[in-house]
C-alpha cells in the first residue's frame, strides 16, 4: 500500500513539476498536509483500536503520498530545467 500511495503521489507530482504549474502543486501539497493534520487530530480524540486506524491511514497511505508528490515535483522540475524550458509566467 505505501509503495501504490508512493507512485500515485509521485505521477500528479511529476506531471506539475513538469508543465510549471507549481500552484497546482502547492494547492495539491496543502491538501494531504491538511488531510494529515485532520487524520492525526481524529486520532488523537479516538480511543482503542479506532486509533490504530488513522495512524495506519496516516503513515502508509498520507506520509508517502505526500513524500511522492515532493520527489514528483522535483524530479519533474529537474527534468524541465534541464531541457531548457521556462516557467510558464517567464
């Protein structure tokens, strides 16, 4: 599961990095960071084993979704800064 939640985070990621639209990527960023905060504050008010859940839905689905889309990002960036190509508002 972490490894799926790794690539689809990765794919949008490098697609973004890629065309320049970083405010699509920042807008995607701050939704899995909000959606990790929510998950963390919902397991923190559970008690028992409904606290096992969000943590796992925290760190083996959120944590490498949002690790994916960074190192998306920065791959796609890379991959167009080395071909020459500017920022789209450049």
């Amino acid at each position: 599961m972490p490894l799926i939640a790794l690539g689809l985070g990765a794919l949008p990621g490098y697609w973004l990095g890629w065309t320049g639209r970083g405010g699509w990527g920042l807008a995607l960023l701050a939704a899995l960071a909000g959606a990790m905060i929510w998950t963390l504050a919902a397991a923190r008010a559970a008690q028992g084993w409904d606290v096992l859940g969000h943590t796992i839905v925290l760190w083996l689905m959120l944590t490498p979704a949002l690790l994916g889309l960074c190192l998306g990002a920065a791959l796609g960036l890379y991959r167009r800064r080395r071909r020459g190509q500017k920022a789209g508002h450049d």
